[in-house]
C-alpha cells in the first residue's frame, strides 16, 4: 500500500548532526552576576567544603558518643555496676581500629559503633589468677581497655589486687579499643562474668570463664583435643584447686606422666588447661612440692611474661 504522504529526513536538516538536548530548555545559572564565566566543573566550592567537613566532624563525633553511651548502658544494666564511669565519654580525634579487630567481630558478633564489654565480678578473698594470665595474654593481641572496681559489698581491697591490670599511662576514646574489660571485686562465691547484658545469662566459674575468653584467640581444636583441655581445665578446678589433698597428689601424678610426653598438658602449645593448672598450684601452694616434669613446665609458664607479672600479686 502506498504512503499517503512523505517525511523528509531529519538528519538532512542538522538536528541529528549537532548536539541533543539532555533538558527541555536551559535557565540563565542565578547565583553568577551576568557575564561571568562558568567555573571549571571540578572546582568546588570553598564553603561547600567547609560544610562537608563540618559534617564528618559532627558525624565523627556522634560515633564517639554512641560508644559511650553504649558502654555506659551495659554497665548501668549490670546490677553489680554501682561505681563512677562518668569519665568514659571523651573527645578525642576518631583513629581507626588496629587491623586485627576483625578477629574479634567474627567471634563475638559485630555491633557498630559500641565496644565490646567483658564484666567479671571476683571475691578478693580468692582471686581467680587464670583470668589474669589471660587477660594480659589477651593485651599481646589486642587493643584492650582495663580497668578495676570495688563493689560495695567488700570493705577492703588489697593495693596489689587494685593495679592487677597495671597503670594506663594514655587515656584513649573508647572506640580506640577492641575489648573492654572490668574487674569487679565483689562479695561473691565464685567468679562471674556477662558479656551480653541483654541476652545471656551470667557465666559462673572460673573454669568456664577461662574458657570463653581464651576461645577469643581464635585457636581451632578437633573433637580429641578439646575434650582433653576441657577435661584438664575441670580438674585443675575440682581436684585440685578444691579437692583433698589425695586428689591433688593423684592430679600431679596425671600430670607428670603428662608432660613426660609433651612441653604442655595438651600437645605442644599453651592451652587454657596449662593456664589454669598453673594458677591451681600456686594457690594450693602445691608448686614446690611437685613432680620432676612438672616443675618443668611450670618454669616454662613462668618465662612468660603474663604468668610471671600473675606471681607479683602471690607475694
């Protein structure tokens, strides 16, 4: 069928040929005084600068504040917490974490924005000297932010128990560090520990405290292994920590034919059971008295540094 009429082409007339419009029409820029020259377009404005600074400012510095506040909420909702944390908000320029702070999102779960908060409350009566080896075991690897109380339970705190975590020379925003970590000294009959205030119930016992914050290094074990550990951290406890003394004389036994085979109770690196067979022995005062390859290995504990700076607390 033929066209009933005919179209001349448009790119014969130029529309094609020069250049599209991207808008329906063009408006003269109001903020220019007539004639002045259109700026470069990477030029910026300087006090559109200033406002985006002034803006990474404010955001830096509510981030500051959302960790305090953060902070200040796990403690208060610790019913234990009735000490002074009013100098926990600070000021201080942002710097970021130190790279190895991923470890620790991929344990125990990322919260933007808030410092994780270990709370431990201990009787000053019987402190528990595994969770101090491994506090400062936990200093080597990451940034850790320390600090001691005195509940209003207990009358009085020996000086040396006051500093077991050492002076802070340098005072950082809290959003500087990987871990926070509070001692309380409190009138309780064994070792208490929450991590997540809302969500989970109080860890008791030494041994299993010195199992969740040793797990922080991140160390994989098999099935074997694990029960092996498990099994020595609980009789370093029962049995020798809190046994009689034919249970404490059959653990040394055990544990002298133990290291007649290996350099550490389980395999050839420290694990939480030597940390906390250790600290058994100092405080049942049974270290003097024990077996050949156990005297070996407890001098092997104490080259380290966290172990020896632990025996400073025993004098």
């Amino acid at each position: 069928m033929p066209a009933m009429y005919k179209v001349r082409p448009l790119h014969s007339v130029g529309v094609l040929a020069g250049h599209l419009p991207t808008c329906m029409y063009h408006l003269p820029n109001l903020h220019r005084a007539p004639g002045t020259p259109t700026p470069p377009q990477e030029e910026v404005d300087p006090s559109l600068q200033a406002l985006e600074s002034r803006q990474e400012e404010i955001l830096k510095r509510l981030y500051e504040l959302k960790s305090a506040v953060d902070g200040l909420s796990k403690m208060i909702q610790t019913p234990d917490a009735d000490f002074d944390v009013t100098n926990i908000i600070q000021t201080d320029e942002f710097s970021p974490l130190t790279t190895n702070g991923a470890d620790l999102d991929l344990m125990l779960g990322k919260d933007y924005g808030a410092l994780k908060d270990v709370v431990i409350n201990a009787n000053p009566s019987l402190p528990p000297l595994s969770l101090l080896v491994i506090h400062s075991l936990l200093c080597e690897r990451y940034k850790i932010l320390s600090a001691v109380h005195t509940h209003s339970s207990v009358k009085s705190v020996p000086e040396n128990l006051l500093k077991c975590f050492g002076e802070q020379t340098k005072k950082q925003p809290r959003h500087e560090y990987q871990l926070g970590f509070t001692l309380i000294w409190k009138d309780v009959p064994k070792p208490q520990m929450k991590f997540s205030i809302q969500t989970m119930c109080p860890i008791e016992g030494e041994g299993n405290i010195a199992r969740f914050l040793f797990a922080l290094f991140g160390q994989k074990y098999n099935a074997v292994t694990s029960t092996l550990i498990d099994s020595w951290v609980d009789t370093a406890i029962f049995q020798l920590k809190e046994g009689s003394s034919k249970e404490r004389g059959a653990v040394l036994r055990s544990m002298n034919a133990a290291l007649g085979k290996s350099s550490w109770l389980v395999g050839n690196e420290l694990t939480v059971a030597d940390v906390v067979a250790w600290c058994a022995l100092q405080q049942t005062g049974t270290a003097n008295t024990a077996p050949a390859n156990v005297q070996k290995w407890m001098k092997s504990c104490e080259n380290l540094a966290p172990f020896s700076s632990v025996m400073k607390l025993l004098k």
